[in-house]
C-alpha cells in the first residue's frame, strides 16, 4: 500500500511541476492562465493575469468561437485563496 501511495504522491508532484511551468511560461508571454475548479458551476472558470487579477468567467462555444463572459473579479484575498487551494503559490 505503501507503494500506491508513494506513486500517488509522485504523480501529483509531477503534475503540479507542469501546471506550474505552464503558468509560468503563460505569464512570460503576458497571457492568462486557466484554472479549473470543480467548485465553480459547469461552464464556469477562474483565469488568472500575470498582474495577479483573478476573473471569474463564463465559457461558452458559439459554433468554432469561443466567448468568455465575465462574471465576477476576486478580491486580492480571495485570488490568494484560490491559488493556495489549487497549490500554485
């Protein structure tokens, strides 16, 4: 059992080293980031900006196009919240 767990651990480990990278590389390039949360409703989603901002946001496809609508902006305590939930600081 011990195993499982360790492969487990090891697995998450390496999962938040690329989520981290991409969101680093994202924020070099001076482009948003994407974080899913099974905690938002359906066809919603927090995009972070590399000045920090975190939007709540809509998602919606119409046809090939893809349209966000914005919905909410957190406060700089709340956006620090999400960041510490999703393991990104």
């Amino acid at each position: 059992m011990s195993n499982a767990i360790s492969d487990t651990n090891i697995q998450k480990e390496r999962h938040l080293i690329t989520v981290r990278a991409l969101r680093s590389r994202n924020f070099r390039k001076k482009l948003p980031f994407l974080i899913l949360s099974e905690k938002l409703p359906e066809g919603q989603v927090y995009r972070e900006f590399p000045d920090g901002r975190i939007e709540v946001q809509q998602v919606s496809y119409a046809g090939a196009r893809f349209e966000a609508k914005v919905i909410d902006v957190l406060t700089p305590s709340d956006a620090d919240q999400i960041r510490k939930e999703h393991e990104l600081l």
